[in-house]
C-alpha cells in the first residue's frame, strides 16, 4: 500500500510505501497523484520506502520507466527523493534511476530523511 500526503507549507508529496508493494499499487499511486490539481510545476516527491517490499522488482521498474514521462508531463521539474535502508531495494532504486531518460526528472536515493529533504 503506498499512502501520500501534500505538505502545505513545502509543497512536498510524502509518499510512504508499507508491506508488499505491486506494479498495481505504483500505478494507482502515481494516477492518484497526477489527478490532483493542486501540485506545483516544480514537483518535489519524498518516497519513504524503508519498510516496502517490491513484488517483482523488475518488472516493477521497467513499467514505473515507461509511466514516468506522462506522470511528469505537466510539470516544469520533478525531483524524487528516494528514502531507502535496504541494501537490495537500494540496489533496485540504483537500476531505476540508471533507467531513467525523462529529461526534467531528477532521482536520488538517501539513508536518512534530512539527506532526502535537504536534497529536496
């Protein structure tokens, strides 16, 4: 389950992924957060993904690859920050944001939230 929240101070999306985490989730995550209207044009994205587990990580990526660039049509700039503790779902941010061709998308993977935020 991936839950988020817009920080109406810092404009942030937290996003926290929790248990088993499918392609399906990160589809409906990503369609729930390009519906709202109220994002800014500089999107700024904190996904806490410390305690998720990916199901089929690779499949996973390959299509998250392929919705980036209509999730991220609308906006000016994205950065993701990816909050991440695990050595193998650190390994599988690292293929991700090798992936990545989308032009005015930014990635990166932290250990802690003030590297995550201050990055942000």
């Amino acid at each position: 389950m991936i839950k988020f929240f817009i920080d109406e101070n810092s404009h942030i999306v937290s996003a926290t992924y929790n248990g088993d985490i499918s392609i399906d989730d990160v589809e409906e995550y990503y369609r729930s957060l390009i519906k709202n209207t109220n994002l800014p044009k500089n999107l700024r994205i904190l996904q806490d993904e410390r305690v998720g587990n990916f199901i089929d990580s690779d499949r996973t990526i390959d299509k998250i690859v392929q919705m980036l660039p209509l999730m991220v049509e609308r906006f000016t700039t994205v950065r993701i920050a990816i909050w991440q503790t695990k050595p193998l779902e650190t390994a599988y941010s690292k293929l991700f944001i090798g992936q990545i061709k989308t032009k005015n998308v930014a990635v990166a993977v932290f250990y802690t939230q003030e590297a995550a935020l201050g990055w942000l």
